[in-house]
C-alpha cells in the first residue's frame, strides 16, 4: 500500500499551485484598489454633507476639519493636512485630501476651502497614482452657498 507521493506527484501539485497564485494575485490586488477608491469616495462625499449639516445645525463657520469628524479622522491617519496653496478670498480654512499611489509619494486628489459664504471642493494637482485618478473621475467637483440665511445645493 502507497504512503507518499512520488516527486513527480508533488511536482506537478507545486506546478498547479503556482499557476493558481499567479492567477489569483493580480485579481486581489485590483480588489484592494477599488475598496480603497469606493471607501475615499465615500468619505469625501461624506464629509461635504457633514460640513452643510454642521453649519445648518449651529449656523458657524470653521475649518473645514473641524466640521468633520470624517475629516478629523483622515488628518489623524495622514490622509488629509491644513494647506494654504491658492485659497478663496477670505478662506477660514483649506484642507487637502491625499491618495498613496504605492511609492510612497501622495497625490493631492482633493482641495476643501471654506470662506464665510462658499464652500469649495475642487480636484487636487494632476494625479500620477491610478487610485487619485479613478477618484477624481468618480467624485466631481463643486461650490456649494453655506452663508447667509439659507444653504443651496
């Protein structure tokens, strides 16, 4: 009676496991890639309703971070920073929201600036990572009224 497999048995399972992960590791990496993209769309899209209900809820106007807690938690974990770069007239406050592209560098995918009267969210820098561009293809940019008596989307 047979214990083992032979070297050639063995041989062949390693051949088949080898073709299996060759396929199977570039589907995985793509999955990442498109949770990664659907969860920052999702949270930049979130956080603009959250700016609009906090300013319609206590009628102030902040940083844009602090209006967020979405926003708080990405410049925590390095996903979003305070800039200055090209602010709108009479800014209280300009956040830029980052995408890793893999290299270690970051892509700036999208600017939050808020003044007394204007909320803007407009597209970062051109973006060299596919995840930076993929998001700015899917969130689109706007200027949204946040002063004043009324909030118009």
């Amino acid at each position: 009676m047979r214990r083992a497999l032979t070297m050639i048995e063995l041989i062949f399972v390693i051949i088949i496991l080898g073709v299996l992960a060759s396929v199977a590791l570039p589907k995985l990496a793509a999955t990442r890639e498109d949770a990664k993209i659907t969860v920052m769309a999702q949270q930049s899209e979130g956080a603009l309703a959250e700016i609009l209900q906090t300013y319609a809820a206590n009628g102030v106007i902040k940083k844009p971070h602090l209006m967020s807690q979405i926003l708080q938690q990405m410049v925590h974990t390095g996903y979003a920073a305070e800039t200055t770069a090209s602010q709108i007239t009479g800014s209280v406050g300009q956040l830029t929201i980052y995408t890793q592209d893999g290299s270690g560098g970051k892509d700036h995918t999208f600017i939050l600036d808020v003044n007394q009267t204007t909320l803007v969210f407009k597209h970062g820098t051109p973006c060299a990572g596919i995840i930076c561009k993929t998001l700015q293809q899917r969130v689109s940019e706007g200027n949204y009224s946040i002063g004043g008596s009324s909030i118009v989307f």
